[in-house]
C-alpha cells in the first residue's frame, strides 16, 4: 500500500485496545477514532483437511499486520497497476486470517457487520491485495463494522482427493469450509468489537460474488449472514455438466500431481506435507498435461455434494433458505470489454468524429452496425456513441438474468449498475474492479478515477445504499432516487453515474442483440507454465 502520512497519533498500548474473544485475548491499534485489528486467526486447518477451530491461548496476542494470505499458483505483475492499485502480501498456506476495522468495542452497539470477500477468483488473491479493500473509512464515515477475509485457494482449497479415502470427502471444497469458518467466528465474536451478529451482509466482486453465491448455497453458512451483495461476479449458471465435468478434471488433476511427486496411492497422505513449490510445480504440470494433451480445463473452485456445497442456484434450484435473504446484484459497464482493456484505432474513443465511430461499429457489428448504434443510443442517449464497441454484455446479461429469476422464486433483489467514466486516457470506460473504491470510500486514493466534488457525490451514494441496505435489507435512502426491486418480467437499475438515475429494462433489447464476446484464455498462462519449470511443447 501506498505510504501515508499520520495526521493523528496512533494508540497502542499494553492494555489498549485490547478485545476478548472466544479463544483469547487480542491487541489492536487505534487510529482517528477506528479500531483496527489486523491478522486474527479465524481457524487452523491441515492440507487438504476442513478447517478446525483455533487453539486457545493464555495472554494477550498481537493483531497489529495482517496476516499471511494464500499461496498462489501464479503471481504475475498485473496490468491494470495504475487502475487497480495491489498490495502483494508473504504468502503462506496457513492463511485463515480476518481483519477487522469498528468505531465501538461495545458488545451493546450492535452495529451492522460487512464481510467483505476479495476478488481473484477461486485461484489467487487476498483481502489485501487491492488498495481499495481497506475498510477503515467506510467504517469510520458509516459506523459499521467491516471484516475482510484470507481463506485457501486453487489446489489447496479446491483440489479433489476423495478417490484416495473418505478423509478427503471434503477436500474439495475445503476452501469453502474456510469462507464458512469465518463466518462462524464472526458470529461468535463480532459482538465483542461493537457487531451485530445477527446483522450480517456478505459482499464481494469478481470472484468474490462468486463466494456470496456459493456461500448461499451451502446450508452450513445460514446462520451466519442476513444479507447479501454481489459485484461483478456469480450471476452466471455454471452448467450441471460443466460442473460434473470440473469435478472429474479435479480428480484427474490429483492423479497426476500424486504421479508427478511419485506418490503411491496407498500413500497419500505423503501429499500433505510436501513443500509447497514442489506441490505448486506437480500442479502446474497436472494443467498443462490437461489442458495441452487431454483437452481439458481446470477451473478451480467448490463441487457440488448434495450436501455440504449445492450448486449455482441456476443450476441446482434456489434454496428457500437463502430466498429469504435480500440481495443487491450488480456490476460494471465495460468491466473486461471496455476501452481500457481493448484497442480500436488510436484508442482515444472521446476524439473520434462521427464518421470514424461509424467505421470502428461496422468492422464490429457488420451488417448489424445501425441497428446497434439505434439501441444503444435509445438506452444511453447521453453517452458517447462510440461506448457501443466497448460494452460490458456478459456480466451485465447474467444480472439481469439473476434478477429475475430469483425475483421470479420470490427473492428480494435489486439491480445496479456502475457507469462513471475516468478521466483516464481523455476518457475511460468503468472497468472491472473500478466500482470498490466507492463502496469503500476509497476514491480519493486511486488516482485513475478521482473526479473532485463528482467522486465525493458518488462514494455518498453508492456507500450510502450499500450500508443502508446492511442495516434494513433495502438500499432505498434519501439520497438516491426510488429504487424498486426486480420483478419475474422487469429489471429497474440504479445507474451509478455522474448523475445517478433509475432506468428500468433500459438496456434489455440492446443486450439481447449484443453480440456474445469471444472467450479468451486466462492471461499469463504461458509465463506461470515457465515460472514453475513447465515447458509446453511447440
């Protein structure tokens, strides 16, 4: 994270502010009024095992850095820096840490809690990784407490081993075990930092939504939360065969990690204590020989059991246990397609006369140019003509979908989206991730986005509805026109802009024509082949 000057003297001393929690007692740091206590260990766990409660301890402990975050297969030099500030942290397996940042240590203030979960998929990322997920002035401004969490990606958390013996039924879905884990802690222990436990929203993006989702479709977690928020992630059905097919790649992914480290089968549990870069080659050779040999795909994240993990709902049915629990569902107007992330012409969209914007959406949409060019412009008249070429359709038409859907099963939905443009490069389109830094009051450090007085207005409103829906299950608040909740036949969306207004089923026809994006390949892939000593062949 970037250096910061102190403007305030920093409380920590030996008896100041200390937290009793379940299992001991923990010290924190406190800052212009925020409690902040960093690296609580939520659980422990063995590889490849579910998560097991922590260990008592005698004394007090020190929650002063964050803790360790998972070890990644690949940790490459991002491309959006600039756009997306990160934070690499020392990676460890052992990475079942939460942080937790509260105006209260009062177990009578009962303020609304919101457990953030960090984006990167299933495979990589941390509650630190982004500048933006410090959640120390959302706290602050809105009086709620926030939680972020580390739990085990990829091989670690996802990896199915339960060919070899019923004492690896679950490992995988042991990553999920952790995201619930630290649910259970929170509700055991929230209190004690001034939480409500019975006033729980889950939120994330990216993959983060993708948790929300999972998480609501494991009963285990029920208890644990009220509500939910998802952000550029998890509205998409999965396919019971892609699912079906993911597990079996799993399966096949543990036969040839065990081959790779000359395991015999009847000794498995050698597995477990590996080092992890022997462990991270032998799986980075297991996708290779799947993905270049045998033509597969893996793609790490839970499997459904029928029992512990159910299923994307679209895929499995929606639980009446989770219907019942208000959901905002949203996501980003460029998001992977914006300008940002490709290049037409000169790549400067806002210069561009009439006459070149028409020959880039001819080159695009062929023989369906005016056609797109009229749809867009009925539901974004005041927008650049140009920002046709870079929509956002495969997250926003999941959304939609998601949204009526589960209102159709009689779930309390509501739908947003994030249209502000940067000033970036004379004129950027909303990326993925670019929404974070407004829903935790974090605008003002990301030097790509900020707009003086514009970025201000927003992070009121878009905060503004993401607390006030932590705190009554509804994001309706004076500062923002009404917004009503989705329907089986109709989507109303809260677009977060410049000027925010509602638009109800505005964009519903221009996605319908949209062209469907080509899928690309994850990036980097042939630089993590190399890093751990894999070489694909020619």
């Amino acid at each position: 994270m970037y250096m910061q000057k102190m403007t305030e003297q920093v409380v920590c001393t030996y008896d100041d502010p200390v937290v009793e929690t379940k299992h001991g007692k923990l010290r924190g740091v406190k800052t212009q009024g925020t409690y902040i206590f960093r690296g609580i260990r939520y659980a422990e766990a063995k590889r490849f095992h579910f998560p097991t409660e922590v260990e008592p301890w005698e004394g007090v402990r020190e929650a002063f850095q964050f803790g360790h975050v998972c070890c990644e297969l690949n940790t490459p030099i991002p491309h959006d820096q600039y756009t997306v500030p990160h934070f690499f942290y020392p990676q460890n397996e052992n990475c079942q840490y939460l942080n937790v940042w509260t105006q209260r240590l009062d177990k009578t203030a009962k303020r609304p809690v919101m457990v953030w979960l960090h984006g990167g998929g299933w495979f990589s990322g941390s509650s630190v990784e982004l500048l933006a997920y410090d959640g120390e002035n959302l706290s602050k401004t809105d009086d709620v407490v926030v939680v972020s969490i580390n739990h085990r990606l990829n091989v670690l958390g996802y990896l199915d081993l339960s060919q070899y013996g019923e004492q690896y039924r679950d490992s995988a879905n042991a990553g999920l075990g952790d995201l619930v884990m630290a649910l259970k802690w929170i509700h055991e222990n929230i209190a004690q930092f001034g939480g409500d436990p019975e006033n729980v929203t889950i939120f994330g993006q990216s993959g983060g939504g993708g948790k929300v989702v999972a998480l609501m479709q494991t009963p285990a977690a029920d208890n644990y939360y009220q509500k939910a928020i998802i952000q550029s992630g998890g509205p998409t059905a999965q396919g019971r065969e892609n699912t079906e097919n993911a597990r079996k790649v799993s399966q096949r992914c543990a036969q040839l990690i065990l081959q790779y480290l000359r395991i015999a089968p009847e000794n498995v549990e050698q597995v477990e204590t590996v080092d992890w870069y022997d462990l991270a080659q032998a799986t980075m050779n297991a996708i290779w020989t799947i993905q270049n040999r045998e033509g597969g795909k893996v793609s790490w994240g839970p499997h459904p059991d029928g029992a512990y993990y159910l299923g994307h709902p679209l895929d499995y049915g929606w639980r009446q246990e989770s219907l019942s629990k208000p959901m905002l569902v949203g996501s980003v107007l460029g998001e992977f397609s914006g300008n940002f992330n490709q290049k037409i012409g000169d790549g400067i969209k806002n210069k561009w006369d009439a006459a070149a914007i028409d020959t880039y959406r001819k080159e695009k949409f062929g023989e369906k140019a005016d056609t797109m060019a009229k749809l867009f412009a009925s539901a974004y008249p005041d927008r650049n003509p140009a920002d046709v070429l870079f929509l956002d359709t495969g997250l926003r038409k999941g959304c939609l979908n998601f949204c009526r859907k589960r209102a159709q099963a009689g779930g309390p939905t509501w739908n947003w989206l994030f249209n502000l443009e940067s000033p970036f490069n004379y004129g950027t389109m909303a990326w993925h991730n670019a929404e974070e830094p407004y829903v935790f009051r974090n605008s003002a450090y990301i030097e790509a986005q900020y707009i003086p007085v514009v970025s201000e207005r927003l992070e009121d409103e878009m905060a503004g509805a993401w607390v006030q829906f932590a705190r009554t299950g509804d994001p309706n608040f004076e500062k923002l026109p009404q917004w009503p909740k989705a329907s089986a036949d109709s989507v109303p969306t809260m677009c977060f802009d410049e000027v925010t207004d509602l638009r109800v089923d505005h964009d519903r026809t221009l996605m319908e024509a949209y062209p469907q994006p080509e899928r690309k390949g994850f990036p980097g892939s042939g630089k993590m082949f190399a890093m751990f000593g894999v070489k694909p062949e020619e």
